[in-house]
C-alpha cells in the first residue's frame, strides 16, 4: 500500500497530469484522433492555466488551514507534545550529517519553544524514512541531534523511527503513549495537514489537542488571477491537492471517519 500510494502521487500531480494529457494528445492526433487529441490538449492547458497562473491552489489550502484553529491559550502544563515527521530533509541529511530543514521547519521550532518553556513534557517525534527506496536517515533520528544542539535533554525524546506515512504516526503513536503512560498530548503538525492528523489519531483512539503550525497562505485569500509567482502558485497547488487526495483515499479506505475531519 505505501509503495503504491508513493506512486500513484508521481503521476496524479496536476503537473504529471497535465504532462499526461499533452503526450495523449501528440498521439492521438499522430494516429489520426484529431478532435480528441484538440480536447486533450485544451484540458491540459486549461488545467496547466489553473495550477500556475491563478489563486486555486491557495483557496484550497486555505480551507485545510481554517479546519482546526490553534488554540487561543498555550496550556500551563503540557504533559507530552507529538511532532508528525516531514521537516528535515532526509536525503541531504544522511549525506551530509546535518539537519537541514524545509518548508514544514515551524514543526521542530515551535516545539523547541514549548519544549523549553515546559521542561517537564516528553516530546514523541514520529517520523521514519518515508522514501520508496528506504535509504535515508529517519526523521526521528535526525530530531534527537537538533533537539541535543539546542540543549534539550535526549532523555525527554521517545523516537518512532519506522512510521513512512501519517497512518503509520498514529498507530505507531499510540502504541508508544501506551507504554509510557502518556496521554492528551499536543499534536504538532502544519496546519493544512491537521485536519487528517486529527481524523487518524481520533480513529486511533488518541486524544490530542491540535497545535497546527507552518501556516502557508494567509487566511484571507479568494478566488483570482495570479500572473506574479507561477512557480510558487504550482507548489501550493500541488500541496492542496495531495492533501485533499489523501482526505478522500483515507476516507474511503476506512482510516478516518469523515472526509474533513474536525
């Protein structure tokens, strides 16, 4: 399942998509399919038009933001917070032996702040190597190295090095809680990636309080043309609809309870 779902998102990407119809184009209007391969090509543009040059992309990512608000106050005690993995680059790192970071870091660095303004909360980062050819240093492992460079005890961290998807966070979360007692933890992910992070750990069977981070639009974005960053325009895209193809798969396949959890 984890393989095919990796590769299912290599060709499902409104870019390969997009690619896809472009080359059934160019062959169906070799073989003498004129009319159809004229349709396949307009969709393409049309949706290669959508992705880069206007603000669908971000509404839709937006709406994954506004979900599950951050809680109004930080709470007094906090017993145990869980990172979801997904902020180091784990190919330049098991290369090179840092800890570089993307654009998912506010994960690890709203944490180090809770963590040192709360020194008696354990921290539970799940985070394994989620590539297909499982090479690459866990996230975890990297976590307990940025984690001791900024003076956080290593004895605070509980590692999950093995979960590859948010699916295998949860179930592998919840069995660590067990064995160390630990429960109503902060949940800390970005935000546009909550609402599924929830719908998992409430299936799960893990009561959490959702910390979302790495806010990635505004909050008062609307529907419009964009002709200024159209690179920037097809990332947010592709990060929206990847997230809203998860909410579907999961629902669908009986991993969460509802399509948008809240």
């Amino acid at each position: 399942m984890f393989l095919l779902s990796k590769l299912f998102w290599v060709f499902a990407q409104p870019l390969s998509i997009t690619f896809l119809l472009r080359a059934f184009a160019g062959l169906a209007v070799f073989i003498g399919w004129r009319r159809l391969g004229g349709l396949a090509a307009l969709l393409a543009a049309l949706i290669l038009f959508v992705t880069l040059f206007t603000t669908t992309g971000t509404v839709a990512l937006q709406v994954l933001e506004a979900r599950i608000a951050k809680p109004a106050g930080e709470p007094e005690n906090i017993s145990c917070m869980i990172i979801l993995g997904g902020a180091f680059d784990n190919e330049i790192n098991t290369a090179r032996g840092g800890m570089e970071m993307n654009q998912a870091a506010d994960r690890f660095v709203e944490a180090l702040r809770l963590a040192r303004n709360h020194p008696q909360a354990r921290i539970l980062v799940s985070g394994g190597d989620g590539s297909i050819s499982g090479g690459y240093e866990s996230e975890a492992k990297t976590a307990a190295r940025f984690f001791s460079a900024f003076g956080i005890s290593r004895d605070r961290l509980i590692e999950d090095n093995t979960s590859r998807t948010t699916y295998e966070n949860s179930l592998n979360t919840a069995g660590l809680l067990k064995a160390q007692g630990l429960e109503n933890c902060l949940l800390i992910t970005s935000a546009f990636h909550m609402p599924r992070s929830v719908g998992l750990f409430a299936k799960a069977g893990i009561g959490v309080t959702p910390w979302p981070v790495d806010y990635r639009t505004s909050g008062v974005e609307h529907l419009s043309f964009d002709f200024t960053q159209p690179a920037l325009n097809a990332q947010i895209t592709t990060t929206a609809a990847r997230e809203w193809t998860s909410l579907l798969a999961y629902y669908l396949t009986g991993r969460i309870g509802t399509v948008f959890p809240k």
